[in-house]
C-alpha cells in the first residue's frame, strides 16, 4: 500500500506542476484552430513538393495535439485529395510540434527539451519526405489509397471530422473576440482536452509507478548511462521500441519522458522517444485499418527510421553546442501541493478553463462529446462545421 501511495504522490505531484501549462497550451492551440478551417487546410496539400510539406507541417502545428485524432485527420486529408507525404507530414506535425508539448516540455525538462523537440520535428519530417520519395512504390499507395477509401473507422474519427472554426467575415481579432469566438475557441479547447484526457491520465500514472518502483540503476545499466558513447549510439534506437511498448501516447508520454532522462537515456534517445507516439501498437492497427497491413509496415519502418536519426541528430548537434541539459539538474515532482508560482497559476488558469468549459456546456457541446468516437468524416463530414454554425447562429439570435 505504500508503494502504491507514493506512486499516486508522485503522479499526483507530476499533475499539478504541469496543469496550468496545459491550460495555457491548449487554450492558445484553441484560437489558433479557431480561425483555421479545415477545408483550407486540404485545398493546400494537394502534392509533395517542398512548399507544400512547410505548409502541411505549419497547419499541423496549429492542430491538434492527440495522437489518434491526428492520425484519423491525416487519412481523412488523403481521401479528400492530399498527397500522402503531406498528410503524414501534417500528422508528424500536429502531435510533435504544437503549442502545449512545447509548454509541458519547458516546465517538466527545461528549455532545452523544447528546443531539440522542434528543432528535430522538420528535420524527422524532411527525413520521412526522402524515405517516402525512395521507397513508396506508387502500387503501395495504390493499395493504401483504395484501403483508405473503405473508411473503416480507427479513433477518434469523430473528433478529427469535426471543423469547429469561426467563419465571417472581419480580421482574425475581430472574429476572435465576438461571441461567435469565444464559443469556438471554448468547443476546441474542451474537445482537445477530452481527446489527451485518457493517455495524460495513463502516462502519469505509468510515470509515476515507474518512479516509484524501478530504481535508477535498471534504467542506468539498460541504457549504458556509464558508457557515454554506447549511450549515445543506443538511446535513439532504444527510444521508440519503449514508446511502442508503452501504449502511451499524446502529451501522455512526456512525463515518461521525464523518468527515462533521470534514469539515464541519452538526449537523443529522449527526442526520439517522444517522437514515437505516432507509432505505438494501438496507433499501428489503426494504420492497419486505415491503409492496409503492408503500408502499416512501411509507416513502422520509415517512422522509426526518421525518429531513431532526428535523435542522432539532435544528439550531435545539441551536443556540439553544449546545449545538453545536466543530467543531475532533473528531478521528478513529488512534493505534493505548495504555495509558490505554481498554485497561483494553477488557481488563475482553472479558472480560465471553468470559463471556457461553462461556455462549451451553455452552447450545446455535450452531444459534441458523444461523437468524438463516431464515424469517418464521410458518414457525418458536415457535423462539426454545421453543428458550429447553428451553435454561433443561435447565440447571435440570443
């Protein structure tokens, strides 16, 4: 019982050091996708030119931050018109390189963390673009395409179908702060959140037991933390095989993250690791269904590829500029609820989100929620946008 406890402490700990920040990412992702429309987003990533690529990986960003949601939206980008490389790009994007990982990585890893996480995010991509231009046999995508067309639903197909953008016309402000506005920013903000709910909760309580109940030698001895070289060589290949046995996926893997830098993988390993959430073993049948068994293996293979030689990468470049990070310097939250910074901004931003959820509440978002697991975009495709509108038009009726 206590160790149980104290692996609840330390989960609980991780929970409220990072609450605010997760707040504060995800409401800025939510205006962001506010003033985004999907239907923009397709018409741009028609092909795999390097243009195209910078954008889908711009529009990503701005996306969403669950990893099924966005697997599920890169199959529906395909199926309307998309090129594949692009929609993967997006995908890689959405997960790796939006706004609220970038947050949580600061707080719980420091600064460094961030950096190499999007500095390795385009350069995993652009890696994933060449493999795809020496690999894929247009047979290959042939298949995928006509197995993409079954629709066969995965994960969260009804969330990623759903376009919860403010339409009319004006700038991006005005539109932003009307009441229309603040209802779309209030909708995205709590589907987003009921997306990464259930892997945050997972991958804090995994991190927590594994804290509690693994001693730093195991992962020092796993990881060949006192051999700097074979550390180096080892983590970014060992990174995304723990990924994929973790199940844990989303901002849910960071605070494993946390646990397997203490105990002695390498920076890279850790960029790698994180990387890999597009490629744990739920997220692999997805693809299966989604594309077929045969691109599934393609995406496991060049995927791992790109995410094991962004860490390389990451690892010498940030290694070459002394912006490794002290190892000693990490520390696991376990000191339960104080009052410093940390609580002030966690009152300050709960509150915020009590506002925005009060809001999605008052304006029909409920039956929103019922759907997140729905059909494929073809079988309810208008819901969101149209759900949107009426929302917006009956408030602006009232």
């Amino acid at each position: 019982m206590h160790a149980i406890m104290h692996a609840l402490a330390i989960a609980g700990s991780m929970t409220w050091e990072v609450t605010w920040a997760l707040i504060l990412g995800f409401t800025l992702a939510a205006i962001v996708q506010a003033v985004v429309p999907k239907s923009v987003i397709v018409r741009r990533l028609g092909d795999d030119r390097p243009r195209t690529l910078a954008v889908a990986t711009a529009f990503g960003a701005a996306s969403s931050s669950c990893s099924y949601a966005a697997v599920a939206l890169a199959r529906s980008l395909f199926r309307k018109g998309a090129g594949f490389t692009a929609a993967i790009a997006f995908e890689i994007a959405s997960t790796n390189l939006v706004i609220e990982l970038g947050v949580i990585l600061a707080l719980l890893m420091g600064w460094q963390f961030t950096a190499a996480e999007f500095t390795g995010g385009p350069i995993m991509i652009v890696i994933v673009a060449v493999l795809f231009r020496l690999f894929l046999t247009s047979r290959l995508l042939g298949e995928a395409r006509t197995q993409a067309d079954r629709g066969i639903a995965g994960s969260m197909e009804g969330h990623a179908a759903m376009d919860m953008s403010v339409g009319g016309s004006g700038s991006i402000t005005r539109r932003l702060l009307s009441r229309d506005g603040f209802t779309g920013v209030s909708h995205v903000f709590v589907m987003e959140w009921a997306a990464i709910i259930r892997d945050l909760v997972i991958g804090l309580l995994v991190a927590g037991a594994i804290a509690a109940w693994v001693p730093d030698s195991f992962w020092q001895g796993f990881f060949f933390a006192g051999h700097p070289l074979a550390a180096k060589l080892w983590g970014p290949l060992i990174g995304p095989v723990v990924a994929i046995l973790s199940f844990v996926c989303s901002i849910g893997n960071v605070p494993l993250a946390v646990v397997l830098w203490k105990g002695g993988i390498s920076f890279g390993g850790v960029i790698a690791f994180i990387f890999a959430d597009l490629i744990i073993a739920p997220i692999l049948n997805i693809y299966r269904k989604y594309y077929g068994a045969r691109m599934a293996a393609f995406l496991l293979g060049t995927l791992f590829a790109a995410m094991a030689a962004a860490g390389y990468v990451i690892e010498l470049v940030f290694g070459g500029l002394g912006l490794v990070p002290d190892r000693s310097a990490a520390h696991i939250p376990d000191q339960g609820v104080s009052l410093n910074y940390t609580t002030w901004l966690n009152i300050v931003f709960l509150l915020l989100a009590a506002v925005l959820v009060l809001r999605f509440v008052r304006t029909g978002g409920i039956p929103m929620l019922r759907m997140m697991n729905g059909a494929p975009d073809d079988d309810h495709a208008g819901h969101g946008e149209h759900a949107g509108h009426d929302h917006h038009a009956h408030h602006q009726a009232t």
